[in-house]
RNA sequence: GUCCCCUUCGUCUAGUGGUUAGGACUCAGGAUUUUCGAUCCUGCAACAGGGGUUCGAAUCCCCUAGGGGACGCCA
C-alpha cells in the first residue's frame, strides 16, 4: 500500500518552528516513499481559530518549499480537508459509536468536573473522568435536559492495556484503566482533537501519522477509537520536541520561534529545512549540509532520536551563512534588493550593486546583515565608530599618509583594485609609513569602520572621486 | 498525585558488547591578510548516579535522580 502522510496544524497563530519541524519530516518521508503528503487544517477550536492563520501556514509552508498533494486549496479525493467543514462526518461518526453502545451523553458540567478532579487528586485518585453520566437511566436523562444542560459525548473506553509499536519510540504500552473516557463531540456539536484526528485519519486512509510526541499519550486513546470503530490503526512516529535553551517547550520568549520570522530576519529556507531536518536526525554519511534531494534520498526512521533537541539558532546562523555563502551572486543580489531598499538605500545600477553584495557575501549569516555590511556604500561619510578610530586618524603619520594618497589619485584613471594596491605601495614608499599604519587609517576615513572587507575592493566600488572626498575630509589645510 | 517517554562534550549528534568514545556548532590558539570576515590547521570539552549480567559495557537488565509530556468541552 502506498504511503499517505498528513500535516495537520490548527490555525490558531503563526506556523512554529516545531510544527515546521514535523511538516517537514511528514514531507520528506511521503517524497522519499512516493507517497501522498496531505495538508489539513485542524480549525475545530472555533475560539481561536481564524482564517488569517490558515493562510499564514499555507504562505510559510510554500516558503519553505514544501507541497501537498491533497489539502484545503488543491482538493483531493477525500476532502473536505478542513475539519469545520466536515461536522456531519463527525457527528455520523459520534452517532454510531451512540448506537453501538460504545458512547454515552455526559451532562456534567465544566466546574463540576474539575471540582470531583480537584477532590480525585486530593485524595490520591486517578484524575480521570470518573464514569458518573456512563450509565444514566433515560429519567435521569430527562431530568438534565429539563434542567437545561446541554450534553457532551464521551467515548467509553475499553479496560484493556493498549499498546502499539511506535515507529521512533519501539513498543509503548498503557495499562489498563488509566484512560479516562474523553469528550469526542462537545456540547455545541464540535469535535474534539482525538475523535476528529482518527475519523479524519481514518477516513483519509493515512498509513504513518508522524507528529511530536507531545502526542505520545493521546495514541492509546485515538487506538482505541480506531478498535471501536473497527478500523486499521496506523504507524505512528512521535518524533522528539523542539526545546528552548531551558530545556522547557519552545515559545516566544525564547526569541523568534514562528517560520515568518525567520523568513523576515532573512533565513532561507533551504537552511532553515536542513538546520531543522538535524534535530533528532542524522545522515548516515555524518555530513550536515545536505540538500533537500539528499534530505529526501537518506531519509529513515531508524535514524531518528528519541530525546528532544535544544534549539540552537548560532548553529542555524552558522549553517545559514553557508548557505549565503554557496549562492551565486546575483541570485544573492536578488535577495537582499528588498533589505537595502527598506533601509532606505538609494541603489546603484546592477553591476556596481552585484559588486558591493560579492564584497559583504562572505560575511552576512543572515540577508538582513546586509545592511549594516554595506552602509559603507550607501552613505556619503561614514564617521569613525569608536575612541580609537579617532586616534587613528589624528596619529602624524596620517597626515603623511592622506597628503601623499590625494596626490597619487591624481595620477591614475578610474579606481580600480589594482591602481589602489599601486597607489597603496608608492604612498608606503614615499611616507615610510607601512603596515596596519599605513592601512588602518585609510580603512577608516574611506569606511568608517576598523575591519571590513579587503580595501582595495571597497575602494573600486566607492570610486575614486568618493574616496578623494573621504580622504580630503582628514587632512587638516 | 497517576501514567507514558527521555538522558553521550555547553549545544546538535555518531555509536546497537571489545573504539585513544568520532564529527559539527560555539570557544581558544595558529596559519593567511592591511583589519574583520571567509578559509585551512590544532586544541578544550561528554557516556546523569548506583547496582547487576558479562572475560569485557556508552551499548543489555534493575533502581535512583533529573528533564519532558499527558491526565482540557486546546491541539
């Protein structure tokens, strides 16, 4: 049988780094199976959920390159694949487990749950559900109703062991009778997660549900659902969690956590895929660059980890700086147009700007780096950006330096990286003057800046008469 | 509290009874260079603890500790 994986995010805020994680994963194994990737959208929590978000994930998957097959805006042969258009599916579904004695009408109410919770807990008990509404006589029945209540459905569950073979994790089992039976149609006709994920998985004949095992304690409850119903239960795959440096879940006060942020910060999304692809994962080959092909062609379960992962955005950095570093200038070019522009760069023509991006390209770790890394280019004068800069540029020798740099500029054309080396060596010869003090001060009167980019190639871009400007500028009348 | 899961350098990881416990990021040092970066080289740094099993355990078993998750009319 053919492999039919799904995403399923709930459309409640941004697409996390975490969820992105396991996209990504559900992604690669359907690609390197052959199989269908499906996307669904898990929008039963009317509350919080919102067309917004939806659109925001569908963006931020498409960013990151992936694609489904069958999903809300492509279709497919099992649709809908939007949960809050499939109620009467739900509802059938509820229907029959009611019929067939497997589900009962639960009358409590939210604060007398957690009231008897509250007590269980107290008392040492189990904090499940305590089984109050699962054999009301139809008077009882009738006396709620009048009272106004308005039902749940419960599914009772079966007191056997459940245990499965998790594909990551081996064979997990819970114990009989630790499962309290679970609310699977809410009192206004809504689904709950793990009755509409199993009809929904069910009916959409998925063979692997890969997801974080966040979700590792739901399974025994969606399983036995899957033997009510006398369907055939998936593989499940509980990949680890995404952890902050405090080893605590992944939010938003660990810095940017959503995919559009890091879109934003300029990470691309072939790093952003691999960096992610490498937590809980490795290749066989122990190299860590791959590809998205090579993502794809090595992908197996059996290397996958069981511990959960810290996420670690120097190494992303690293690792994003790589990829900066590998793609062809203009395409780079491309990338950073919309970064210069909104810093308010007015840029030049095509040629000089590829130059300027060939010349920060080895240090940029982020697009967005590229502002800072080109100032230099975009301003008219850059003044010194420390203490010791001044100092420089005041040292006597300086002066000796600046006098006899205007007067070589003089003897040359267009500044070009060879005529400044030239320029750079007969100002050496004629002041004596050598080395980083010969070098330093010119770097900072052309840039304003300590370290940069090799010189000469600065100067080529900034032009001769910029650089007699900038030059002019230190040398005392 | 009950149940489930996890535990190798600071971080990501390799490792499936015999390895000087390997690699990557970070950091430090060196080479290169006018500086920073990039690059190359070198170095620092780990099997949570305790019991077993075994000729031999990071690897198998048990216990403890720590961490995470579930116990929602959230997903």
């Amino acid at each position: 049988m053919s492999v039919r994986v799904r995403f399923a995010p709930s459309p409640t805020g941004k697409l996390h780094i975490g969820n992105a994680r396991t996209a990504i994963m559900n992604w690669v194994f359907a690609r390197h199976e052959n199989g269908t990737f499906i996307l669904r959208i898990e929008d039963t929590d009317v509350e919080r959920s919102s067309e917004e978000s939806e659109r925001g994930i569908l963006q931020d998957l498409h960013w990151l390159g992936l694609n489904w097959d069958e999903g809300p805006d492509v279709g497919g042969p099992h649709g809908p694949y939007r949960q809050s258009e499939r109620l009467v599916i739900y509802r059938e579904h509820a229907e029959r487990l009611l019929q067939e004695g497997k589900a009962f009408y639960c009358y409590c109410t939210p604060d007398e749950l957690e009231e008897r919770k509250q007590k269980a807990i107290a008392e040492g008990r189990s904090a499940n559900y305590d089984g109050r509404c699962r054999n009301l006589t139809e008077a009882e029945r009738q006396a709620f109703e009048a009272e106004g209540r308005k039902p749940v459905i419960r599914f009772h569950v079966p007191e056997v062991d459940l245990s499965f073979d998790d594909i990551v994790r081996g064979e997990v089992t819970f114990p009989a009778g630790q499962i309290g039976d679970f609310i699977i149609l809410r009192a206004d006709g809504m689904p709950t997660y793990n009755f509409a994920c199993v009809v929904d998985d069910g009916l959409m004949q998925i063979t692997h549900v890969i997801r974080g095992d966040d979700h590792l304690s739901n399974t025994p409850k969606q399983i036995a659902l899957y033997q009510a119903f006398g369907w055939e239960t998936p593989h499940f795959a509980h990949i680890p969690m995404i952890l902050g440096p405090d080893r605590t879940r992944l939010s938003k006060r660990h810095g940017a956590t959503s995919v559009e942020e890091f879109a934003k910060h300029g990470y691309l999304p072939q790093a952003l895929i691999n960096y992610l692809s490498l937590l809980s994962w490795s290749s066989e080959s122990g190299e860590e660059i791959l590809s998205v092909q090579r993502l794809i062609d090595e992908f197996d379960f059996s290397r996958v980890s069981k511990s959960p992962a810290i996420f670690d955005v120097v190494k992303l950095n690293w690792m994003n700086g790589v990829y900066i570093r590998q793609m062809d200038v203009p395409h780079l070019t491309d990338l950073c147009v919309p970064y210069l522009k909104k810093a308010g760069y007015k840029l030049p023509d095509r040629l000089v700007l590829e130059k300027i991006i060939r010349v920060v390209q080895p240090s940029l770790e982020k697009l967005e780096d590229v502002i800072a890394k080109s100032e230099m280019f975009f301003i008219d004068e850059s003044e010194p950006e420390n203490e010791q800069a001044v100092v420089m540029l005041n040292r006597e020798s300086t002066q000796k330096v600046f006098w006899s740099f205007l007067r070589q500029l003089d003897t040359i054309g267009q500044m070009t990286v060879e005529q400044f080396r030239k320029i750079m060596k007969v100002v050496s010869e004629e002041t004596g003057v050598m080395g980083k003090d010969l070098w330093m001060p010119v770097r900072i009167a052309l840039t304003g800046k300590m370290h940069g980019p090799d010189l000469p190639l600065v100067a080529e871009i900034l032009g001769k008469e910029k650089c007699r400007r900038l030059i002019k500028r230190w040398v005392l009348e």
